[in-house]
C-alpha cells in the first residue's frame, strides 16, 4: 500500500474546533483505491511538539475509495504548539492483509489551552438589593486572551442568566478580574442565587467554575436611613389651622433617595400612647413630611409629645424607623368674666367681686392661674395685691378687690388674665358704655371727740375735734361743726374758734378741731355733729354745761 496526502497539513485544531485530518491508501499490486479487504489506518500525533514521539491518536478502515479520516479535537494533554502527524497501516488488526508502510510527515497547530478559571467570590454574600456587590474571579490563558461571563440562576440546574461580561488580555498573567453589579428590587428572593464564570478564547476553548450549592448569595429588602429629620424640638399649637411641620429625608443602602416610598408619621397624644398614623409618600428627593395640626377630636394633650416616622411592610425596603423625636403641644386659654356685671357702682372701701372662670381650647375646664384688674383710663388695680384669688371647683376663680380713700374715683372697666403650662397666657375684657361700674368718692369722719364731755359753763376752750378724709380728688370740701340744743343740730356752731384748717382737698385723715366757751346763759344738754361735704356723723354726741363751780 501507498498511503497519499489528502488534507490536514498545516491546520489546527482547538478542545471545540476540530480539523479533519483525511488520508488515501492505494494499492500497487491491484493498482486500485478500492481495497478488498478495507486497509487499517491508524493516525498518530505528537503531543510535546514536533519531532517528539507519536501518540496513537485513531484507528479507521478506509472507504470504497480508499478514504481514511480522523476528526481531530484537542485536549489539554496536548502541548499548545504545533505538532506533528502521520498515518500508518496499523499491523495489530486480524486479518493482515496489507504490508505496513507510513504516510509523509505533516503538520498542524495544537491549541489546547484553554481559559482558567480559580477563586470566584462574591461579596457581600448577605445583603439587600441595592448593595453593590463585588463578584472576582482568577483567570490565566497561557496563549490567548478570553471573554468572561457571569451568569446568575436560582437552580444549580439553570436556567442561567449572563450579568456581565468582560475581557482578559494579559496573556500567560493570572489577572484577578472583578465584577460591580447592582441588583433590582425584583431579584428578592427568600431562596439562595447561585452564580458562575464562564470563560471562552478565540480558540473557543471554554472552561467554567464548579457550580456549587457553595457560591451562592441571597437578596433581601434593602436598607433604609433618615436623615435631614425637621421638627425635633418644635412647636404644634392646637388652637386653629397652625401647622407644625415634621420632615424627614430617606436614603437608600446605595445612597440614592428613595421616592414613592409610603412613611407612616405617628405622635403620642398624651405623651405615651401613639395615634394610628399618617401615611405620606416621599417625593423624587427623598422628602416626605407632615403638616401636623393637632386637634381636640381626636384630641391630643398640651406638653411635650414623641413623634416618629415608619417605614414598614414594604415590599423592597426592610422596616425602619427614626428615633423618637421630641415636640410641645402648645394650646390656649379661654377666659369668661362673670362679675362685676355692670349691674351696680360702688363706693371707695367697699369690695369688688370678682368671678370668672377658665376652659382651653376644646372646651375642657383648665386650672390656671388667673389675675383680675379693674381699669380705668389711667390706672389699673390688680385684685391680687389686695385679696387672694381663691378656687372654686376645678376651673372658677374668685377675688374680692378691697378699695380704699386712695383708690381712683370714676369709671371701670374689667380684665382677666389666665396662665398655665403648655398653654398661651391670655387676656379677656369686660366693658360697657361709659364704664362696666362707676367707683364714688367717700367722704369720712372718724372719732368725733370732745373735752370735757361734763363741765361748768366758766370751763375755759372746750375742745371738738374730728378726723375727717375726702376720696375725692376734684374737689375741696368744708368740714363743720354743728352744734345745737337738740338732736340733730343743724347750724354751724356760733362762737367755736376754728384752731385748724377746715377745707379738706383730698386729704386722708386730717385732724380738724375748734375751741368754744360757754356763759352762765347756756347751762344744758348740748348736741353736736361733724359734717363733710354731705357726709355727717350719724351718732348721737352730746355733752353737759353745768354751774360753774366756786372756791
């Protein structure tokens, strides 16, 4: 046999790209390529290089034409390099028909290597879904560059589903290659994602980590934080539409602000227990707030308050919530005057009674502490100062203002001024046209006096004296003695001397008195009265001009 050249010389071959390697036997004794028996060709190849030893590589019989051919893939137990490559008449067949001879020595280029893959790692291994997760992978290709790929499945059996890819180029380096991704809320899943490195050269020499219950990483919801928090410390009246705003700002584990996100502000109405909730949405920069308007019904107390904003049971975000911030529920106060009424005046040293009473702002009785005034145009008079104000049940205050000579004269209007914790002081008034009462002068006199009370008509300057008081700043007023025979007397007395002054211009308690003699004519009972103004003594004075005595 003669075996001939066919195809093959100078090919190459890969582990996925083979070559056809085809030689043709002819047989010279019966000068035909349609050998009788089929003649055994076996192909050897080497392995470590040209001019190396011969692997047997394949064993074939040829055709009807005398056709011998070996499809040749490479493994990685072959050198990348080129190598040589023959046929022979393989003898060891049964029966030997044909003497052994060899075909010429051709070439082809072995490319084995292929892509390797160690150390694939993912990090975090645990974490929500907008972590950023870290995927590395060792590769080294002795002779080419390579594509890797990374593939995500749910099942160690696939369905597999490629991430990313990228390209190895420093050939015959073991390079650490790393991939950043970023996963989705929709890739949440209570069970394990397994993952894996695919690598592929120009040779389409393919390789792939071990898929391994092992690599594996699990996406939960991600992680939420607060920020920029508004309201901490704040004020929230109750009393009408005024709004305290509470702020929050929402960020991502990425760092992104999260929009549409449902926050659930909650307060405590009496400083413990939380009402049911606001739920707002977050606008695109994370923002949501509340315009909290505290009310009366539901009601929620006066004082300080814990307000909190909650995110929970969403679907890509775990439950989060902000430390319990602090806020003061302020409310007001509201005051009601009963009397005085205006109903009656009254006079310098008599007392006015004051009563109110004190509700906040929904209406509730209010213990506070309350401050009467009576007010004229230049001069108010706190009731205070005077009386105390005393409680009368849980909310009604009473006080009763005791005037005096040097109180102001004319006309008065009311207040009331109410304070407490948590709420607004506040002020209320009670007016009438001209006035709410009408506050008169007094004129007074006191310890009306005479000495002697018994005496002879030859005693010498017979003393009257009285203390007399005028409230009235406007005017001067004569103060007189009357003095007669019988009750009461009606004339100024005749013959008393004067020894002070007798007009009285506002003065409080002036002494006033007058000196009188008596002749034997006037032996008798004697009437006398003191007079101010209009105001006289009401008491019956008298005294006894007697004989005179002798010695």
């Amino acid at each position: 046999l003669v075996i001939e050249y066919t195809t093959g010389n100078e090919t190459s071959a890969s582990t996925t790209t083979p070559t056809r390697l085809v030689l043709r036997a002819y047989d010279t004794d019966a000068n035909t390529y349609a050998l009788t028996p089929a003649a055994p060709i076996t192909f050897n190849i080497t392995k470590t290089g040209q001019n190396t030893d011969y692997t047997s590589m394949y064993t074939t019989t040829t055709n009807t034409t005398g056709y011998a051919t070996y499809t040749f893939y490479a493994d990685t137990t072959f050198a990348p390099t080129k190598q040589n490559w023959q046929g022979y008449t393989n003898q060891a067949t049964t029966p030997t028909c044909y003497k052994y001879n060899t075909s010429n020595k051709f070439n082809l280029t072995v490319q084995s290597n292929i892509p390797e893959l160690t150390q694939p790692i993912v990090y975090p291994i645990t974490g929500g879904w907008g972590d950023a997760r870290t995927f590395n992978i060792t590769v080294y290709d002795s002779n080419n560059t390579a594509n890797i790929t990374l593939s995500i499945s749910q099942s160690l059996n696939g369905p597999w589903t490629i991430l990313a890819s990228q390209n190895y180029t420093n050939t015959s380096i073991k390079t650490n290659l790393t991939f950043l991704y970023r996963f989705g809320c929709a890739d949440i899943s209570t069970t394990p994602w397994y993952y894996k490195f695919n690598s592929t050269n120009p040779n389409q020499n393919t390789n792939m980590t071990t898929i391994s219950a092992t690599t594996n990483f699990t996406i939960s919801k991600d992680y939420i934080s607060f920020e920029s928090i508004t309201g901490e410390n704040s004020t929230a009246n109750r009393t009408s539409n005024q709004i305290d705003q509470l702020r929050v700002r929402i960020r991502d584990q990425n760092q992104s602000y999260v929009s549409g996100l449902n926050t659930t502000f909650k307060i405590t109405r009496d400083g413990t227990s939380y009402d049911t909730g606001t739920i707002n949405t977050t606008e695109n920069g994370g923002y949501v707030s509340l315009a909290f308007n505290p009310l009366c019904s539901p009601r929620y107390d006066v004082g300080p308050q814990k307000w909190q904003a909650i995110v929970t049971g969403e679907t890509c975000y775990q439950n989060n919530q902000t430390a319990e911030q602090n806020l003061t529920i302020m409310g007001d106060i509201i005051l009601t005057i009963n009397t005085p009424d205006g109903t009656r005046n009254y006079t310098q040293e008599e007392s006015v009674p004051f009563l109110g009473y004190t509700v906040d702002d929904c209406g509730t009785a209010l213990s506070t502490n309350v401050t009467y005034y009576a007010n004229t145009t230049t001069t108010s008079y706190n009731c205070n100062t005077t009386d105390p104000i005393i409680a009368i049940g849980a909310n009604a205050y009473s006080c009763s203002w005791t005037t005096n000579l040097s109180t102001t004269r004319g006309y008065y209007n009311v207040s009331m001024k109410a304070e407490t914790n948590y709420h607004y002081d506040n002020y209320t008034y009670r007016t009438k046209d001209p006035s709410l009462f009408y506050l008169h002068s007094l004129k007074k006199l006191e310890t009306p006096l005479i000495i002697p009370t018994l005496a002879g008509w030859g005693y010498k300057n017979w003393n009257f004296s009285i203390i007399a008081s005028s409230g009235d700043p406007d005017n001067i007023y004569n103060v007189t003695l009357l003095l007669g025979t019988s009750w009461p007397p009606s004339i100024p007395c005749i013959g008393c001397a004067n020894q002070t002054t007798t007009l009285n211009n506002n003065n409080i308690r002036q002494q006033v008195y007058w000196l009188r003699n008596f002749t034997n004519t006037e032996k008798g009972t004697w009437y006398y009265r003191y007079q101010i103004g209009s105001t006289q003594t009401q008491d019956v004075l008298s005294f006894e001009v007697t004989k005179d005595r002798t010695n």
